[in-house]
C-alpha cells in the first residue's frame, strides 16, 4: 500500500502571499492527484500528472518521481482559495487511490 | 453529463438498520471507486469495480458492508446492521480508465448512525 504524506496540516496566510503544499509518497506510481475540497463538502480534481508540471490558472502542480514527491503551488492568493487540499496517490499496483490527510488552506483578506 | 450522482444527501438512521447507499457514475466511465471520509482516519478507499466487476474490496471495513454494481450505471452500497462508528461521508467517484485518469466524484452521503 502506498503510504501518502501532505504538510503542512494546516495553513494560514495573507491574500496574495504565494502557497506551497508538499506530497511525498512511498511506492512508485505512474499518476498523482491534487483534489481541492471545499467547505461544502464537495471534492474536484485540480490535477493529475505523472511528470514535470502542469499549470491551470493560479495553480501549479510540479512532481519530482524519483525523488516521490510532488509539491501544489497557489500564487497570488485569494480568500476563495480557502479549501481542503488532499494529494492522493494510486496504492501500490490497485486502481484505488491512497490518500493524504488533507492541508486546510485558509487565506485571510 | 449531470456528474456522479450519489443518493441519499444525507441519512440519518439507529444502530443496527440497514443502509443503502446508492450511486449513479457519468455515463461511459468504466471504473466506480466507493471512498469514506472521517474526521480521523481522513478519505479511505472501501471498494472498486472495472466494467462492473468489484476489483479490490480490501478496504470494506468487516462483513457488515457489500457493495455491487448491477449494470453499468447503477451502483449500490449496504451496511447491515449499521454501528455509530459508520458515521461518516461516503463519496462514489467514477473514471474512464485507470488510476492515472482523472477521477469525478460525487457530492457525497452524509451518513449518521445514532
């Protein structure tokens, strides 16, 4: 099983700082997935990428496979940025996905 | 395409009743993942199907859960009897192809046992 480790916990900034949240995973795999949850409840998928870095507005996904770790990066932060964000990684050779405990992002006005 | 599409929204229901939850994958999506989230134990998978057949079960917690998936839009989970600590958010999530596709979930059932 894959073992899959977000930090920090918990973050608060000040709108407009520039966000990292951390991933690191213990099995090889051939896809990460970066969810954002909002306060409803509801789960979206912002990314997934197997290599190098995808960009979607704000948003920037990087992942490093050798090394087993991805990092999400928000820049020019917006209180509606304020979310749950879970990285979740396929468990070792199952489709299923593992995921990490989540990083409460709150972005303060 | 309307989404995953989960019902109930919500459940509340005593200790020892059986439960149903139901979920209704985007069309043409192949695999249907069921996922519990809890306070403690964050979101876990309990069980998946690839073009209706249940692949990995693993995850449902003890013989109280089943889950299946009749057709290829349809998809049920049971718990009997329900325990308190079933307690949870119960996510279905639908994808075409494997892991490394893009998973869609649904809004979720809020479940609570008294």
């Amino acid at each position: 099983k894959n073992e899959v480790e977000q930090s920090p916990q918990n973050l608060t900034a000040q709108e407009g700082e520039f966000i990292t949240i951390n991933c690191s995973y213990s099995v090889g795999i051939s896809a990460l997935h970066w969810l954002q949850q909002h306060p409803g409840g509801g789960i979206v998928s912002l990314f997934m990428l197997s290599s190098g870095k995808k960009k979607h507005g704000r948003l920037i996904a990087t992942i490093n496979i050798q090394e087993k770790h991805s990092s999400l990066h928000i820049t020019a932060s917006h209180p509606r940025d304020s979310a749950v964000y879970i990285c979740a990684a396929p468990g070792g050779g199952a489709d299923g996905l593992t995921f990490g405990k989540g990083t409460h992002l709150i972005i303060q006005p | 395409d309307a989404g995953v599409i989960q019902s109930p929204r919500h459940e509340v229901t005593e200790m020892g009743q059986e439960v149903t939850l139901r979920c209704k994958p985007i069309s043409g999506h192949d695999y249907l993942f069921w996922y519990r989230q809890t306070m403690m134990r964050g979101l876990e998978l309990l069980i998946y199907f690839n073009n209706n057949v249940p692949i990995d079960d693993s995850g449902m917690p003890e013989d109280r859960f089943s889950a299946k998936m009749p057709n290829a839009s349809f998809s049920t989970l049971k718990i009997q009897p329900s325990e308190p600590r079933d307690s949870a958010v119960y996510f279905c999530a639908s994808s075409f192809g494997r892991a490394q596709e893009t998973q869609y979930f649904g809004p979720g059932t809020r479940l609570l046992v008294l």
